[in-house]
C-alpha cells in the first residue's frame, strides 16, 4: 500500500506533465496562428488580397423589402438555407414562414431536414408545404441525432437538386429552428444578400 505522500507526489508530478502537454500544445498553435497572420499580411502588402467593405451606414439605410418588390434587389444567385430540426414542433412552423416571408425571393430554397421518428415536427413542417420553394428532407435514421448529421443529409439533397436541375447554388446558410429572440425578427435577415 502507498502512503499518502506518495500518492500527492504522482499527482504532482502528472500535473506538472499536463502542464507541460498544455503548455506545448498552446505554444504550436501560437506560432500557426502567427504563420497565418503573416501570411495575410503578405498578402496584403503584395496586393493579392483585399477585403470589401460596404460604404458607411448602407445596411442602416436600405429599405430590402421595397428593393426586392421594385426588382431592384434580389438574390444574385440561387440560395439555399438548411434547417435542422428535432422536435422542434412548436417552433418550427414559424420559423420556415418566416424566412420564406422574408426572403421571398424565387431562387431561395428552404432544406428542412426531419427525422422519420418524429411525427410531431414533421406534421408541423408538412403544414407549411405551400410554397414550392420548402423542400422537405427527412432523414433515413432514427432521431436524434447530430444536427452535423441531419446537416449532412440536407447537403446530400441540396447536391442532388443541383445534379437534377444543372444550376448551381451560389450561397448555403444555415439556420436553426429554436425559439427566437424578440428582437430577431424586427430586421431583415442578412441584408448584404440583397446588395
């Protein structure tokens, strides 16, 4: 049997070894992110990147919905958002009528990925199929799982609609079913889309 003083010596010495681990582990992934920082700064001063920027107060002061009603505004190419849901059946019906309300653009796509044990969530989203642009995805695995998985298998179907109809979606965003904010949905979402 080991005495006590022993015990808090290995102790000691396995946290000066974890200390030791942390300390090497921090110091490699300082020196990338500095690799990296130099190498943005190169590229800078060479003048092979460049970063945009939106003149001052443009998204405080453009008005998207009469932009996207005048055709003065609309997506400048194919958009696709992905929604994974799990029982979510209280919320999920007004988050997909509100983002097809404020999108409403002809070339979004709303991916809603559900799961084929989760009868609840799934009469909620097949509710909203009036719009030809709700694509319906439920997922060939029991739920839950990951919302990586369910993102997954909306990915699979967002590259199957490309293959099927040969356009291209320029930008993929992905959004999640839970309950919003109160002041979530008082702004149009992702304004520089309409720029």
């Amino acid at each position: 049997m080991m005495s006590l003083s022993t015990v808090w010596l290995w102790l000691a010495m396995l946290q000066r070894e974890l200390l030791l681990f942390a300390a090497t582990c921090l110091a490699v992934g300082a020196c990338q992110e500095r690799r990296l920082d130099g190498l943005w700064a190169w590229l800078r001063i060479t003048g092979r990147a460049c970063t945009l920027h939106l003149a001052s107060g443009f998204a405080a002061t453009a008005d998207w919905p009469a932009r996207v009603d005048r055709g003065a505004g609309g997506l400048p190419g194919a958009a696709a958002v992905l929604v994974p849901v799990w029982s979510e059946a209280p919320v999920v019906a007004a988050v997909i009528e509100h983002c097809l309300a404020a999108w409403p653009n002809a070339d979004l796509r709303l991916y809603v990925g559900c799961h084929r044990n989760d009868p609840a969530t799934l009469a909620a989203v097949m509710r909203c199929a009036t719009d030809p642009r709700l694509r319906i995805v439920v997922h060939d695995r029991d739920g839950p799982t990951t919302k990586a998985d369910c993102l997954n298998r909306l990915y699979l179907a967002l590259q199957a609609d490309e293959a099927r109809s040969g356009r291209i979606v320029r930008s993929v965003i992905v959004h999640d079913a839970s309950k919003p904010r109160d002041d979530e949905y008082g702004r149009p979402p992702l304004p520089a889309l309409w720029a």
